[in-house]
C-alpha cells in the first residue's frame, strides 16, 4: 500500500478527467506512487516505444464523461441564483454541452468561475482518492480519512 500524502492526488485527478485520446495514457507506478505519462510513439521516456502491458505500472483509465457532466448538473441545480442555475443547466442539453456550459459561465457568470473551479477540483480529488482505493493503492482507512477531511464541497 501507498501511503496517500506521498501520492500527487491532483495529478491523478487530471488523469481521470483525461478525455483527449488513447494514443496516451497516465500510469501510476504501485511501489512508489509516481505518475508517468506514456504515449504510443514515445512510451514512457519520451523516446523509446513500449508496450502498456510490458510495464508493471496501473493505468489510470479516465472516468467516462458522464461523471463529470454530472458535476455541471450539480452545480447548476444547487446554485442559490436560481437564474444562473437555470441558464448553466439550459446549456447542458444536447450535444455540446461541455462547451456551451463553460461559455455560460464564462460569459454570463464570470462571478461563479472560482466557485465552479473549487467545486470541480474538490470532486475530483474525492474521486482520485476512491480510485486509489479502488485500485488497492491506498488502504480504506486512509481514503476514508481523506474523504472525511474533505468533504463533498456545498455551494452557496
């Protein structure tokens, strides 16, 4: 087991949050807990290529894009400016969502922007940190200390 302070949990946050392509991937090394980042044409060094299954690390697969559509959703719904949560939540149907959502806030609702990015961020650690759990990298009781200390983040 890895011990948690040791492990960059933003890193393995950006990581699961990683929706860009397959051509690359985030790793997390199980002894040490150190984050590589490796690519089909480079590998791990940046130079030579190597296999994913060749390397004794865990790939940290991104989560799918409907666990952080559900966070804009969130966010929208909870917002005490019952307006501006119904603009954002408006920007969120159909095919564009994430775009359009960003534009929303962006544009519309620039005084919502830190609060947005702290709500954000503070879920995605959560979920960095059950990942970890999941994956047995980190014992239960010190995820659970973690998401105890952190708590899912309240809006206003």
């Amino acid at each position: 087991m890895l011990d948690l302070d040791a492990l960059d949990v933003e890193e393995i946050a950006t990581a699961l949050a990683d929706q860009t392509d397959y051509e690359h991937r985030w790793l997390v090394d199980p002894r040490t807990g150190e984050i590589a980042f490796w690519t089909s044409d480079t590998g791990i060094d940046g130079e030579n290529p190597v296999d994913l299954d060749d390397l004794d690390l865990v790939v940290i697969d991104p989560l799918p894009p409907y666990v952080w559509y559900q966070d804009m959703v969130d966010f929208a719904d909870g917002l005490s400016d019952r307006a501006a949560g119904e603009r954002l939540h408006r920007s969120l149907q159909g095919k564009g969502a994430f775009r359009r959502f960003k534009n929303e806030l962006y544009q519309r609702n620039p005084d919502l922007i830190s609060l947005w990015h702290t709500f954000r961020d503070a879920r995605a650690r959560r979920r960095a940190v059950e990942w970890l759990r999941d994956e047995d990298l980190i014992s239960g009781d010190e995820a659970q200390r973690f998401l105890d200390e952190n708590p899912a983040p309240a809006l206003p």
